[in-house]
C-alpha cells in the first residue's frame, strides 16, 4: 500500500466495487492496466471500454438482484414469523380481538 491515507474518491470507488478499490490500493492502476492488456492479447479480446462498462453493468445488476431477493426473503420470514407468533397468541388465549371485530 503506497498511501495510507483514504481519499473520499477512494471512499467513493470502494462503495462501488470493493474489488475495483482493492487491487488498485494493492497493485496500482497502471499494473492493472499492464495486465488487462497482456489477458487481451493472449486470448484475443478487442480492447473497448463500453464491453468493459456493459460486463460491469452486468455484474453489478446481478449483485444487485440478489441482494434484493435476499432482502425480500428476509421480509417475507419476518412478516410470517410476526403472524405466527400473533396466532399463537390468540390460540392460547393470551391475545384477543374482541375489542377489534
């Protein structure tokens, strides 16, 4: 690590990709740079930055989807857990919604 002090341009990277900010605070940009063009050359990849920006959308929006699936599952087990937890109560008499109906 060259420098120990974080930048808010580096905050900024890391909330977009913790992997982006990573192994540019670890290796540099230009020996990511150096070893993106040494991949695209050996296996014949045409270097252009909107296939990079596109493959970046792409994962970024996958991530993004599973994360919102996890979210919702989540939801979802509470509220079921919140009304089943209410059933019991009503079931054994502890709670009542005769004041309700």
């Amino acid at each position: 690590m060259r420098n120990k002090k974080i930048s808010a341009n580096e905050i900024n990277k890391f909330c977009y990709c913790n992997y982006q900010w990573y192994y540019e605070k670890i290796y540099g940009i230009s020996e990511i740079r150096r070893l993106n063009s040494e991949y695209c050359e050996k296996n014949g990849i045409k270097r252009g930055t909107s296939k990079n920006f596109a493959r970046g959308r792409k994962f970024h929006n996958s991530y993004l989807f599973k994360f919102k699936i996890k979210r919702l599952f989540k939801i979802i087990l509470f509220i079921s857990f919140a009304f089943a937890v209410i059933y019991a109560l009503y079931y054994f008499k502890i709670l009542s919604f005769g004041a309700f109906l």
